[in-house]
C-alpha cells in the first residue's frame, strides 16, 4: 500500500505530521523551520502522497529527507489528503507516538511549535485535539480575503473551547493518542474535501474537546490570484450533502429534494456563512469590514458549488476503490448530523 523508510527504536512521544504532494519548492521552508526547534525524542513524518517524482531527486529536499528525526512515507498513487494523514497516523500507533501534530507543508512553524502542543496536553488534560492559531502571509488584497475565509477559525484570540458551528483546519493541530481516539482520528479517504468537517463531527458526538490557543502561530503562504481564491472555496463547497447528510451514496431522489430545496435558500447560506466567517476577523481586526462583499461573493460561489456536489457525486469523492478501508455504501459519517458551512 505504501513505501515506507521506518524508524525503529525506542517508545517515542511526539511526531509531526506533514502530508505533501509535489510542490517541492514550500516543503523545504517547512520542514527546516520544524527542524529547527524539534525536541529530542520527537520525529518528523512526512508522507508523500504520490507525487510525479521522486523527492529525494530534489536538490533542495536531498539533504533534508536524510535528517536523522525523518520518516519518509510514500504512496504509490495520489489517494488525497486523508489518506496521507492516516498513513501518518497509522505510523505512529505501530511506533508508540502519543501525541501526534498535523502540519501542512505550505506552512512555516514558530521555534517552539512542538514545546507548546506538547505543554498545552498538560495544561489541558481533558483535551483530545488542541489547535493552535494560523497567520495568512501574502501581498495584495486577493492573499487576505484568502486568509479570512481560510483561516477564521484559527485568529489570535487566547485560549477556549472550539465549539459548534466551528472547526479547526488540519494544520497546526494535535492529538492525543491512546486506545479510546484510535475508532475516532481517521479521516473518511473517500472525501475530496471536507475530511476535517467530518472527523471533527465525530469527535463531537462522542463529548470529546477540542480547544483553541494563541500559540504556536504558524504562517501559512496565501493564495495571491482572485480566480485560485474562487477555485479554492469551490471545491470546499463540494463535499456539503456528503457532510448533511451523512452519507457517502446517498441514493438520487434524496440529492435532487436536497438541491431543489437549498436553490432559494443559497443568498441566506451566503449570508450565514459571510456573519460566522466575519465575526472572528472583526473581533480581531476592525479594518475588515471592506472584505465583506468579497466575503458573500465567494460564499455565492460557494454556493453553487454545493448544488454540483449534490447532483454530481464524484464531484465530493474520490472513487471507492481509491480509498484503503474500501468504505461500504451509504455508510454512515456520524449519527444526526449537520450541514458545515
């Protein structure tokens, strides 16, 4: 199912997962910042989910795959995000990891990033997932409305408890890993998008906490184009039905009722989406307020986006046979669940 360069030694309590696919050119910046304040006993786990070429044929990457804290997971074919990160996960069950931090390789980490998740499972011990904040970095307007509607979740606002309707992005995020969160941290492989949204559900469902902190602060490098910003959120509008309504094969009279019935209500889905991805920003920053048109436009796009995953599944999944757990038809996400945004 994958390659794998695996370490074995001695019970290890920290990892770093970070899921790439080509995109050679941001993952060096990423993992030399992990690198650089990585504590002993911790490693770095990088899982390539079949990129065009070899890594390791890289210049920039050569000396960095050989880091002694490195683990190089490789699929032999592009299975998507979820997959990636559970082939990390799988990884650090099998090597006795208990703490386990998601990073995406667009991403820079703070010095500490490691110290602070690990401090915050003794801060917050009733705590399953602990995410820390994210800052855009970009230039130019397009590379901040990316940072609104990508990272509302993640503003700087000190510490509490993430609850309904929001949820964290799957970087700069942490798990605790034991005998009880093994059935919950594993993301649905058929979802093209919206794998956080599902998880995140599950994890709710079953009383867990998911809390928020200021710190670590990563960067991530925002989009620049207004059409890649577009495409963006597009795609993040597909997988709304799977996630309504629970069901990875929902049968097609139960898709048509639901895009007939979401067509007249998709100005006010807009305009829900736009208050609950302002609300933080404006909290956080007042001179957001010029964003807002920009803001429901794309949650109009959005919009749209939802009606073609609903008519069209394939839109929202990949194809069964792609996921490893071949998951049955119409299983179930989680029980009783809600429309994310």
């Amino acid at each position: 199912m994958f390659e794998s360069t695996a370490w074995r030694g001695t019970y290890q309590s920290s990892a770093v997962i970070v899921p790439f696919k080509d995109g050679f050119d941001a993952l060096p910046r990423c993992l030399a910042s992990v690198f650089a304040g990585l504590p002993d006993g911790a490693r770095v786990i990088a899982v390539d989910d079949g990129s065009c070429s070899d890594p390791a044929s890289a210049p920039v990457l050569a000396s960095l795959l050989k880091h002694p804290t490195l683990v190089l997971i490789r699929h032999d074919r592009n299975r998507g995000p979820a997959a990636a990160r559970n082939s990390g996960l799988q990884w650090c069950r099998e090597n006795g990891v208990d703490t386990v931090i998601l990073l995406d390789a667009d991403c820079v980490a703070p010095a500490d990033f490691v110290q602070c998740h690990l401090a915050h499972y003794h801060a917050y011990r009733e705590a399953l997932a602990v995410a820390g904040a994210i800052e855009g970095c970009g230039d130019g307007i397009w590379s901040d409305l990316d940072a609104i509607l990508s990272w509302f979740t993640s503003v700087p606002r000190g510490d509490c408890e993430i609850r309904f309707p929001y949820h964290p992005p799957t970087t700069n995020l942490s798990f605790k890993l034991h005998a009880h969160s093994r059935r919950l941290l594993r993301f649905q492989e058929r979802l093209r998008t919206g794998e956080d949204v599902a998880l995140f559900r599950s994890i709710r469902n079953a009383n867990e906490i998911v809390r928020f902190t200021s710190a670590p602060c990563v960067r991530h490098f925002d989009r620049k184009a207004f059409a890649a910003v577009l495409r963006h959120q597009y795609r993040w509008g597909l997988h709304t039905f799977a996630v309504r309504s629970g069901s990875l094969d929902a049968p097609i009279p139960a898709r048509f009722a639901f895009a007939l019935a979401f067509i007249p209500l998709a100005p006010f889905y807009a305009a829900l989406g736009t208050w609950l991805t302002m609300r933080p920003w404006l909290r956080h920053r007042r001179s957001g307020w010029p964003f807002v048109p920009l803001v429901y436009l794309a949650y109009l796009m959005k919009a749209v986006a939802v009606v073609h995953g609903t008519i069209v599944r394939g839109a929202a999944l990949y194809p069964q046979d792609n996921a490893a757990s071949g998951l049955p038809r119409r299983r179930r996400l989680w029980p009783n669940a809600t429309a994310d945004l």
